[in-house]
C-alpha cells in the first residue's frame, strides 16, 4: 500500500537510447501538495523522466504507481486521464498565435460549427489571472510576450483541465533573473493554491528554495534526495559524495 499523501511513485525506471543509458534506475516519490525538484546537469535523464511521466516515452523497465494504478509506462491520454499535466521544457507553444489559442490549442471551445471566442478569451483571462500572470493584450502572437509571459501561457493551457500533478521541465531555463524570479513566483503561488508539482531544473539554487524535497540526477541515476527542511542547498555536494562512496564500499 502506499503512504496515501504520495501521490506518484516510480521504481527502477531504465531508458536506453542507443548506447546512452539515460535513466539507469530511477526511483522517486512525489507528494500531494508539495514541490519535488530534480536537479542535475544537461544530459543526466531529467527530461527523458518527464517525457516517461507524461506519456511520450516508455521506459524499458521499471514501474510507475499512481493512484491505485499501478504500470510499466504510460501514453499520453493515459497520464492524462491520471491527472498528469505537463509543460514540456520548449514549452510548445505556437508564436504566431495568440495566447487565447495557445491556451485551447488543439481543445478549442466550439458553439455549433463555430469557435466560441468570447468564451475562449473569457476562460483564458481567468486562468490567466488565477496565476498571476499579466498579460496586456491577449490578441498578440505568443511571440513577442517576454518568456516569463510565455510559460504563464504554458502553465495555464496545461492547468485548463484540471490535474492533480503538474510537471514542468525547466521552467525558467533561458530567462533572465527578473523573469526566472517571477515565474518562480508564480509556481509559489500555485503551491499555495495545493497544486503538487515536479519541477525540473538544472539550478539547484534556483529550485532549493521553492521546493519541498529535492532529488539529484546524475548519468541517470538518482545520487541524492533530500528535504529542503532538513538540509541546505550548501549541504547536498556532501549528501552526493557520501552516496557516491557508499556505492564504492568505502
Ligand atoms: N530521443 C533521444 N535519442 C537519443 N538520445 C537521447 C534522446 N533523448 C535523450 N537522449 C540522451 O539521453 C541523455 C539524457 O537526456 P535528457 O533526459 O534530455 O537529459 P536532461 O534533460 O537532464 O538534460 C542525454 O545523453 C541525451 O543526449
Ligand atoms: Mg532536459
């Protein structure tokens, strides 16, 4: 039985590409209402587990319980009907749509054989408020929004449906500081509201702060775990090298 505040659970998880192994046994807990982050650098696995989560990847082995559910991998309406929800690290977005169809884009609201806009623009301001994000005119292409504006748009297409899990793989990579802080605000900020969600990031100072528990990648492996409670993101190097000599019998 698992502990019922854990609401998703992988074991063992492997992935190879190739000759790349890019997951080798990775196993976590993630619980309600708090934020995991996964840290670790380019190349560790960071995303190949998100891809696996949100259903675009099966995993060569290793399990996945969520829910009362529990199976070797997942597809993409599968983790969704789970209440995954994803905001995938390139964001996906269209730039030359606006924010009101990047939000419905492919789940458009109809009124007979017609888009229903005014509804679309309604629900999108309210998602879009619900999350803090200012954005002044919603009819501009996605393109030109800053990039703190564009994972609002992100973040608010996949919370449009509501989920219990929300995964987002490096939400603040290529932003500025001003930006990354308010994005980092915004994620606070749904948090607050109970929304659980596991964060990927490969700046750990970024995400120590935010997050509730933090997990360390590297080569595909998980090298450390820690809650952010009980240790400092000064602390983590010595969790890493003490887990890295147990593993060589020293
Ligand atoms: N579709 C793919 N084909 C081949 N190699 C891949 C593929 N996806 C990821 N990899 C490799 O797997 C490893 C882990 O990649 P990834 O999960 O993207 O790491 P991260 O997100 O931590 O930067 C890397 O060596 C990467 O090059
Ligand atoms: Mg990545």
């Amino acid at each position: 039985m698992m502990n019922e505040s854990i609401i998703l659970e992988v074991q063992g998880l492997t992935k190879r590409f190739g000759h790349i192994q890019a997951l080798d046994g990775v196993s976590l807990e993630v619980r309600a209402g708090a934020i995991t982050a996964i840290v670790g650098d380019n190349g560790s696995g960071k995303s190949t587990l998100i891809k696996i989560l949100s259903g675009n990847l099966r995993p060569d082995s290793g399990s996945i319980h969520i829910g009362n559910k529990t199976c070797p991998g997942l597809t993409i309406p599968q983790a969704i009907s789970l209440g995954i929800r994803t905001v995938y690290q390139d964001l996906a977005l269209d730039n030359y749509k606006n924010s009101v169809d990047n939000i419905f884009l492919g789940s458009e609201l109809m009124q007979g054989p017609f888009l229903n806009r005014r509804a679309m623009r309604r629900e999108a301001e309210k998602l879009l408020a619900d999350i803090h994000v200012a954005i002044p005119d919603l009819t501009e292409p996605v393109a030109s929004l800053s990039g703190g504006q564009r994972q609002g748009v992100a973040i608010a297409r996949a919370l449009r449906r509501p989920g219990k899990l929300l995964l987002l793989d490096e939400p603040t990579a290529a932003m500025g500081i001003q930006e990354s802080h308010s994005t980092l605000e915004m994620l606070a900020g749904l948090r607050q509201r109970g929304m659980t969600q596991l964060i990927v990031s490969h700046n750990l100072h970024q995400v120590f702060a935010l997050a509730d528990y933090v997990y360390v990648m590297r080569s595909g492996r998980v090298i450390a775990a820690a809650a952010t409670g009980d240790t400092t993101a000064q602390r983590l190097p010595e969790l890493i090298l003490r887990r890295e000599s147990e593993a060589e019998g020293l």
